[in-house]
C-alpha cells in the first residue's frame, strides 16, 4: 500500500503567517484583490503594505480564486508527490472558495479532503497550522482530518473593527449590518457565529475600552483550558498589535504557541485599516 504523502492547501485569506507558511510548504490559493486598473493575487502579487496605502485612496473589490488557480495548485502539489491534500478555506458562508475547491477537487486524482473553518483570518488560518503540526507528528490523513475539524469547532476569531465602512461597501456585514449608523465612536468586535458569518459580540464606545473589551474576550475563550495557542494579526497597525500581543502573553503566560502576522489584503478590503485580530485555538 503506497505510503500517504500530505499537502497543505491554504486561501489566502486564512491569515496563515507567512514563515509558519514557508516551514511547512503550504500551497496558498490566493483570492483575488480587484483595483480599478489591475487585478492581483492576494499576498503573491500585492502585499499588505502596498494594499492598505493604495486601500486609503482607492475603492478595493474581491474575488474568490479563479479555478485556474486551484487546479493548477493541485498539479503543483500531485508533481512534488503528494498523494492527499488538506485544504482549508475561510466560512463557506463568507467565500465561495470551500465549494469551488471541492467541485474542483472531484476531478483531481489526489485524495483531498476540504475543511469549511466557519472561520475567517488567522481563526482560519489555525486549522491549517495544526494540519502541519499534526502531519510533523505521523498522523494519518483521516486522523488529521478528525482532529482538526473537532478543535476547528472550539477556535474563536476576535476583530475589533475601527470603521464598519468598509464592511458596509464590501457587501459582507452578515448579521453586524443592524450597527449601521449607531453613535459615533461606537467601536464594534466582530466574531463568527456557528455557521461562519459576522456579528457584533460586543458593542463599546472608544478604542481604549473596546480594547480592553477584547482582552476580556479572549480570557473568556481560553477559560480552564489546558492547551491553548493564541494569535494576533494586525491590518497596517502593527504597533498596536504588538501592545495587544504584550498585554495577551501577560495574561496568558501557559499559551503553548504564539503567533503574530499581519491581516492578508483580500480581507483588508472588507474591514479595512486599524483592524486587529485575535484568533484562539483551544486543543484541549
């Protein structure tokens, strides 16, 4: 019996950071980051940094990867000798990727097996980094599979959001649309519901209080848990994400991982600047 060989397949959009990506040799399926004059790849042709300077002048759309895309990955991954592939894809309720990477799959003769996070950012990205770990350790296929989805369905995603704007243009305020025109200065966090959409779960005037509200948040996620591993992402604020990463390691001191990277540009289109992100991944 030929000896399993497993990939990685990742979207963009799962925030996987991107020497955590390197280390592992995850394939990255990268959506689509649509300017008036030109359209690129999320993080291959256009980087967060020059994404959020041109996001500050410019109207910014987003498309799911083309099929193109995907199924050239998969040839990718089947001519280095894989034989099964684990992809994982931000909430199929938020992308049209999960689907489109599971029809594609069909005709791949790799065995691939398609993870719907309901999650989206770096609380995505975490079912991909447990896939490596758990691949590093020996695991079978079907046991990775069985393990990630069961911790996938206990990993929480933060986002404090300083502007419900662009969320508003993007089309993708899910349940969070109820905000529109509240009081100035009403700083939302956004989390994703069971069935990977977007709503409010906390509503506080003020970027310091809200701040403090996300910490809360996170503490409320971990609770007595054993193992935990903790990320924080940032959208052109990385500063403010390290204040939040000090204050969360204070807190925290028995987090078995830390991870820190920076939001990917196809989400930036739709939270846009100032963003900060926490995802928690509860193992046990």
């Amino acid at each position: 019996m030929q000896p399993e060989k497993i990939a990685i397949l990742v979207d963009s959009c799962s925030d996987v950071p991107t020497a955590v990506l390197e280390a592992a040799d995850m394939a990255l399926m990268p959506m689509n980051v649509i300017f008036r004059d030109h359209v690129y790849e999320d993080r291959l042709t256009i980087t967060p940094t020059e994404f959020y300077r041109r996001q500050a002048t410019e109207k910014a759309s987003t498309a799911s990867p083309t099929g193109k895309r995907i199924v050239e990955a998969l040839e990718r991954i089947q001519a280095s000798g894989y034989t099964h592939v684990i992809a994982v894809t931000i909430s199929a309720a938020l992308s049209g990727t999960f689907q489109e990477t599971q029809l594609l799959a069909q005709d791949s003769p790799l065995k691939v097996h398609v993870i719907n996070t309901c999650s989206v950012g770096i609380g995505s990205g975490f079912a991909a980094i447990y896939a490596s770990r758990l691949r590093s350790q020996g695991l079978t296929f079907d046991q990775i599979i069985a393990e990630v989805e069961r911790v996938t369905q206990q990993t929480k995603v933060f986002f404090y959001v300083p502007s419900l704007k662009y969320l508003q243009a993007g089309g993708r305020i899910g349940k969070v649309a109820g905000m529109a025109g509240t009081l100035l200065n009403v700083k939302p966090i956004i989390s994703c519901d069971s069935e990977g959409i977007y709503y409010p779960i906390a509503k506080v005037r003020g970027e310091k209080k809200t701040l403090a509200k996300l910490l809360a948040l996170v503490s409320d996620a971990v609770g007595d848990a054993k193992r935990v591993n903790i990320a924080v992402c940032d959208g052109a604020d990385p500063e403010l994400r390290e204040r939040v990463l000090t204050k969360l390691k204070e807190a925290h001191p028995n987090v078995e991982q830390w991870y820190a990277g920076d939001v990917s540009p196809a989400l930036g289109v739709h939270t846009g600047p100032g963003l900060i992100g926490v995802g928690v991944q509860v193992l046990d």
